[in-house]
C-alpha cells in the first residue's frame, strides 16, 4: 500500500510524533493552521469516514478519547480547541486515511467553504 499515513506509522516517513497507542498514531501536521495542528490518525488503514462500519467505528471514540488527553498535555484543553474530519475530495480530504485534524491555540472563527 502506497498510503503516506501508513508510511508514517510505519516511521519510514519521519513525524513529530504527539502519541501513539495500539490502535492511534498523532503528530504534529507539517503545513499547521494554527498554533496547535496535530493529526490524529487510526494505525489501521481506514480510507476515510465513508469506509466506517460496525467492525471498525469504535476507533472514532477512542480518537476523540486521545484528543481529549493531547488536548491536556498540549495546555489547549482549557481554552478550547477544534477536531475536524474532511471526506472526499469535495470535502477537502488530501490523504486517503482516516485522520481527525485537532487545532487549537488561539481564537478559531468559523469558515466553511
């Protein structure tokens, strides 16, 4: 497979890797949007939420679990901070991997579109 996340899970591509679990892979996004970008990501190959189905959708509550405790040690937990999960390409997904961008660090406005 010739999925760049897998490839960082793996540590063939480096990462500034934020945690790691079992079953969850987190590091900090190279192109950040804010002061606080981190990318939290199933080690299982999961293309994106349209492949999410009764066998593997208990990864998204233990991602959010994790974002939870990175929030905590990355001191944005107080202040509040943003998870968003882009579907598709229309949806603005780059990656085919499942993946949760937390961000946070600062006053988010809304933007959409």
């Amino acid at each position: 497979m010739d999925c760049l996340f897998c490839k960082i899970i793996k540590g063939e591509i480096p990462s500034s890797k934020v945690y790691e679990d079992d079953a969850v892979f987190a590091f900090r996004d190279i192109e950040p949007q804010a002061p606080v970008h981190i990318l939290i990501i199933p080690k299982e190959h999961i293309a994106s939420a349209n492949d999410l189905n009764d066998e593997n959708s208990a990864i998204v509550g233990h991602i959010f679990s994790v974002a939870a405790k990175i929030a905590k040690s990355e001191g944005i937990a107080e202040g509040g901070y943003r998870i968003v999960n882009n579907c598709g390409a229309d949806g603005g997904q780059t990656v085919g991997h499942l993946h949760f961008h937390m961000l946070g660090g600062r006053s988010l406005a809304w933007q959409t579109g």
